[in-house]
C-alpha cells in the first residue's frame, strides 16, 4: 500500500481526503507564501504548491516510496491573487469587493513520489458566487476569525457556505484540494488511486 503525506496543515484539505477513504500523514511544509509575488493567480497557486510538496518530501519522516502532496489556493478577483487576508480590517475590505460577485479559486496541487522522484502538477479552477452580504453580515463573519486565514477570506464548508450561492466545477477544490485532479496525478505517476484507500 501506497502512503500519502499531506504537506499542509489545513483541516479542512485533511477532512476532505479522509473522507474520500484515505488517511494521509500530515508533515507541514513551513514554505514562506510570501516569497513568491507578482505572478498570475493560477501560476501562484501552482507555484506554492510545489515548494510545499518539495520541502517535506526531503524529510526523514516521509515513508520511502511515499506520495507527497502539496497544495495552495489563491481566490482571483479582477485579476489579482486573494491569499488569506489575516488581518480583520483586510478581511472586511476584500469581502466588500466580493459581495454580490464571482470568483475564480484555484487551487494548485503538486504530487511528488519519493521512490522515484517523479512529479506531477496542476491547478484546479472553480468559479464562485458570492451572496450580497450586508454591513453587518460582513462585520459579523469577519469577527468570528475564520476567513483571516483561508485563501479567498470564505470557507465553503464553515460558517462561510452561507455566504456561498453557487459553485461551477468541483466543491471539494473550494474546499481545498480537488479529488478528480488528485485521482489524475496519482495514475500518472503510475500509482493506483484505490490502492490509497486505507483499509
């Protein structure tokens, strides 16, 4: 059986492949996002993704022969990259931009094999549509924390779906890692997505 390491600390990208029947290991990656800037959205996520599946692969407590897995989202509106705001008064402005309109998340995903060193990557593109959230319903939803440290400041699968009235294309990429894509980067890699199945 084929192991798979996480590079990421998101709970929400752990749930979403849990559920799916696997049970992957979880090595953070510790990859500076900031030090990739000025690239097109798409590029960004697909760019940080890599760093993150490289940086853990290297690690003494990856399993030989282990799929490494790293993944980033980066929400595009008008262009520009949305990671997490942090910050609340960002958070607040970023969803005044939002409200009312769609988005497009993309979500890089880079799988790495460390028996064989091979690597395949690609971004995953899901259009959103955000509710025309009040005053008060941005104010409330900004104090509650969560959107300071998601990509795009909204979850789909927290207090955000509310705030969510529609998806085009795949809900587990919102969520954080695509299952389809994934399921396409294990095979060609040469692996088998049923043999991840934990048993």
């Amino acid at each position: 059986m084929t192991s798979l390491v996480l590079a990421s600390a998101s709970p929400a990208r752990l749930s979403t492949l849990r559920n799916a029947g696997l049970d992957p290991i979880v090595v953070v990656s510790g990859v500076d996002e900031s030090q990739l800037d000025g690239l097109p959205p798409a590029e960004l996520a697909l760019r940080l993704a890599e760093l993150k599946s490289a940086a853990v692969a290297g690690r003494p407590e990856v399993p030989e022969g282990a799929l490494v897995l790293g993944c980033d989202s980066v929400l595009e509106l008008d262009g520009a990259a949305l990671g997490k705001p942090h910050d609340p008064d960002e958070a607040v402005r970023r969803w005044e931009a939002m409200r009312g309109r769609s988005g497009l998340l993309h979500t890089g995903h880079s799988l790495r094999h460390t028996g064989t060193d091979r690597a395949a990557s690609a971004t995953a593109s899901t259009v959103v549509h955000f509710a025309d959230l009040t005053d008060d319903e941005v104010a409330a939803y900004v104090a509650t924390g969560e959107p300071l440290h998601v990509a795009g400041a909204f979850t789909v699968d927290g207090l955000g779906g509310a705030f969510v009235t529609g998806i085009e294309g795949d809900h587990h990429n919102v969520v954080g890692v695509s299952l389809p894509l994934l399921r396409e980067l294990v095979a060609g890699l040469g692996c088998s997505w049923t043999d991840l199945w934990a048993r």
